[in-house]
C-alpha cells in the first residue's frame, strides 16, 4: 500500500495556529449541536444527513478508504475529503465557520488543544471512551486519538549486514543515518525526542538526542533524506521513521530487503486525532465516523495502512497483527507526558539543531 503522506507539520503552521488561538481562545456561534444523545439517536440522524466530509483523511493514508467504504455500505454515507496539513485544517475550520465545508479532520495530537481552546471542535466520547488511555483523549471528548506512531528503525539490509536494534548500535556503528528535515519535520523533530529519552533526556530535556545527533554529523553519518525513492536507490542506510512509514516504505519497495525495529531502550509514541468541526453541516454523521473509526472494525482498517490501533483490546485478525510489528517491541515506547513542555521546546528546535547539529553536516 502507498503511504505518500509523511507525519511532517512544518514549524510555521504550528506558530500560525498557535497564534491564532492566543488571539481568539472562543468562538460565537450558534451552530449548537447536542452531542450527548444515544448511538442509536446518533445513527438515525447521521442517516438522515447522508453525507460526511473530511479533512486530511484522503484514501491512501492510513487505509481509511476501507473506512469510507464501509460507512457508506453499512449507513448510507457519502464522502468526501481534501487532504491537509493539521495547521490548514484548523485554519478551515476557523475561516469557514458557519459555512463549514468540513464536518471531521484528522490532526496530530499537539493540534486537538489548540482546535479546543480556539472553540473549534464538538465534544463526543464515543461508547468506546474506556479504552481509551488517559493522554489520548480530552476529558470532554472535543479529541480523541484513532492511532499511533512509534519511532523506529528502517534498516536497507544490503548496505547493513547487522541491522542496529538500539540507540547504542547506532552510536557505535559507521553507517549513514537519516531523519530528515528536523527544522520543519515533525516525524525528524520526535526522533530528536526519542533519542533524548533513551539518553536520560525528555521533553523538557532534548540535549541528549541533540548530541546523539551532533556526534553523528560530525563523523559524516548524518545525511540525506529519507523518502522512498532514496531508500529504493540505497542511498539510506538507517533512516528512523514512524513505525507505520517505516512499514509501508518496506511494504512498498521490499519486504526482504528492509529491518524494522523499535529501538530496545526506548522511543516515543505519539498520534493522530480526530476533531468534530463545531460548525459541521453533518455534525452526527461525524460523531458516526469518530464511532466507527474506534470501533473494532474501524481500528483494523487503520492497522491495514499500518498505523497502530489506539485501543489495546482491538482483536485483530491474524493477517492483520502480522502487518505490524511484534507488541513486546513497544514495552518501553511512552508518550510525551508534558505536551505544552513539548509545543515549547518544537518552537526550539529549529535553531538548536541548526547550531550544533548542521554546522558539523558534512
């Protein structure tokens, strides 16, 4: 399957959004919904609606066209989506307003906050709410996470004969690593993260993966870019990924040619989130989709595009857990626990990387 879309939010979107929320933290309106009504009262309106339109949820990214597919097939839902960057789809549903085009989006989890304090979103909790862990949820429901990605390794096994399992291997080895564009890339900046805790850092603490990288630079290792092209052409010989790019790229170019691995210290998990626009023209078919999405068949449509189901307690079939990598390589993945430390220290990142990682790049 294509995954064409990397988990990058440029640095600039963030500051925009995060702008605008310091100068408008609510919003009029009179588009009121009630939300708190029964799955089936919910159901019985969402088909009454028809249709639901989403943003930054485009067929070819984490598998939701199965979940497209199957809201229309089982509730008569029609759909559209125009694929975004987080920013934008804040920024839509803040232009827009009443004249809402867009009913759901999905952003990364740094994005729901902002969506909320803005007075963007429509709480709702789903009947799943229980399965949910505490840091992938808002207390009243305005966003919950559908999925998660891990940082890890991807490994070209014909320019590596022993592919590095830990931060330590990489350290010591002496071959090529890439992460990316870490002064705009979101997925580059959690590997900054990841390496800092496995190093003693946090995210009040980046020092520790700022030098892991540094060191690499120096000796000439850090380099390139890590798209599928570059990893087709060998040009990579490491590149740390999120887990669920880092899958599709294999599944993409060759299954046996690429190692996958969680590095054994530790990494950082983050995710992607839904938001109900408060605005929405088809406000329970969205509370519909968040429904499903959670549901047991809406998770395993995610783990088909590779992204990690949110719930723990999903059964997945058999073809579909081997799709993914093996649960005990996530013991010691953790997710940020302080997320307005981390939305400070992103705003950071940009100028500590550029002086003291890319003035040693080679």
């Amino acid at each position: 399957m294509a995954i064409q879309k990397l988990w990058k939010k440029s640095l600039i979107g963030v500051l925009a959004i995060s702008m605008l929320a310091a100068c408008s933290n609510s919003t009029s309106n009179s588009h009121d919904v009630n939300s708190d009504l029964t799955l089936d009262e919910i159901t019985e309106k969402a088909k009454e609606e028809g249709t639901v339109n989403s943003v930054g949820m485009p067929d070819t990214w984490a598998n939701w066209v199965e979940t497209w597919q199957e809201l229309d097939a089982e509730y008569s839902l029609k759909h559209k989506d125009t694929d975004m960057s987080s920013a934008e789809e804040l920024a839509k549903f803040e232009a827009e307003k009443e004249d809402a085009t867009a009913d759901i989006g999905d952003v990364g989890i740094a994005f729901g906050p902002i969506a909320k304090d803005k007075g963007l979103t429509l709480p709702y909790k789903t009947s799943y709410w229980d399965d949910i862990p505490q840091w992938a949820k808002d207390d009243e429901g305005h966003w919950i996470v559908g999925y998660t990605g891990t940082i890890s390794f991807l490994t070209d096994t014909n320019n590596v004969k022993n592919a590095p399992t830990s931060w330590a291997d990489i350290k010591n080895g002496d071959y090529t690593v890439s992460i990316g564009d870490a002064l705009t890339a979101n997925q580059a900046q959690f590997a900054i993260l990841a390496a800092a805790m496995a190093f003693g850092g946090d995210e009040s603490n980046i020092q520790p993966g700022i030098d892991f990288f540094a060191e690499l630079a120096k000796q000439g290792r850090l380099q390139g870019d890590p798209s599928v092209a570059n990893l087709e052409k060998g040009e990579i010989d490491v590149a740390i990924l999120w887990d669920f790019n880092a899958l599709g790229y294999r599944h993409q170019i060759d299954e046996d040619r690429f190692n996958v691995v969680v590095p054994s210290e530790g990494s950082v998990t983050s995710g992607y989130a839904t938001v109900i626009n408060k605005y929405a023209k088809n406000p329970h078919a969205a509370m519909l989709t968040r429904e499903y999405i959670l549901s047991d068949a809406g998770q395993e449509n995610l783990a088909k595009g590779y992204a990690r189901p949110i719930r723990d307690n999903v059964e997945l079939s058999q073809d579909v857990k081997a799709l993914l990598l093996p649960a005990e390589m996530y013991k010691k993945a953790q997710p940020v626990k302080d997320q307005k430390q981390w939305e400070e220290t992103t705003k950071q990142i940009p100028q500590i990387y550029q002086e003291q990682v890319l003035i040693h790049a080679k």
